[in-house]
C-alpha cells in the first residue's frame, strides 16, 4: 500500500504543518483574549498539549522540530544583525543589562533551590 509520508521530504512537510497550525491557532486565540497575550505561546501550550495527551504523536513533529533547533543559530542572525543599529543605546545601559541579568539569574538560582529543599523535606 502506498504512503506518501514514507518520504523524508514529506514527513518534514507534514512535521511543519502540524508546527505551523499549532501557531495560526495560538496567534487566532491570542485574537480573541480581552488582553495582550503573544499567539505563539498559545501555540506553543496547545502543541504541548496535544503531544501530552498524544493526541498527536511525536513523530509527526519530531523530525521537523529538530530540523529547526539543528539550524536555530541562523535564526538569530537577523536579529543581531538588527541590534547593531543599537550599539550606543546598549552601551549606555551596559551596566543595567548585565546587573539586571546576573540579578535574574541570582534571584531564579534562589528560588529553584528553595523549592527543591521544600521538595525533599
């Protein structure tokens, strides 16, 4: 019997559909909040939520997924290239982002092992 999604280029296409239409439903019920909320963290909960309750299998997103985070690095290429339009404003507030980053990461290091020590007692 024939199937057409023996084919690695159609599995990849079937994987990026499945991705893509997680996303339009997400930015579609982001449409319909009362508040500003992005689409693609809906999205991203519903795909979760569909592969959590395998209402889709994870082979249909496998290999598209990790065609995606196997080329992710180019994906930031344009937006470094983007802020370097912004290099005085950067370096002006050097100080503040690196402070604010290391405060953020401080302040989540506490937290974690806070409620891992309230895990395990």
């Amino acid at each position: 019997m024939f199937n057409p999604f023996k084919s690695h280029h159609m599995k990849l296409i079937r994987d990026f559909a499945v991705l893509i239409a997680c996303l339009l439903v997400g930015k579609g019920m982001a449409t319909l909040l009362p508040f500003a909320f992005p689409g693609s963290i809906l999205g991203l909960l519903l795909l979760f939520f569909l592969l959590s309750t395998q209402l889709i299998p994870l082979g249909w997103v496998h290999d598209g997924g990790h065609l995606i985070l196997r080329h992710m690095a180019l994906l930031f290429i344009p937006v470094a290239a983007a802020l370097l339009g912004y290099v005085d404003v950067l370096s002006d507030g050097l100080g503040l982002i690196i402070g604010s980053a290391l405060g953020g990461l401080v302040l989540i290091l506490l937290v974690v092992g806070r409620l891992y020590q309230r895990m395990m007692s």
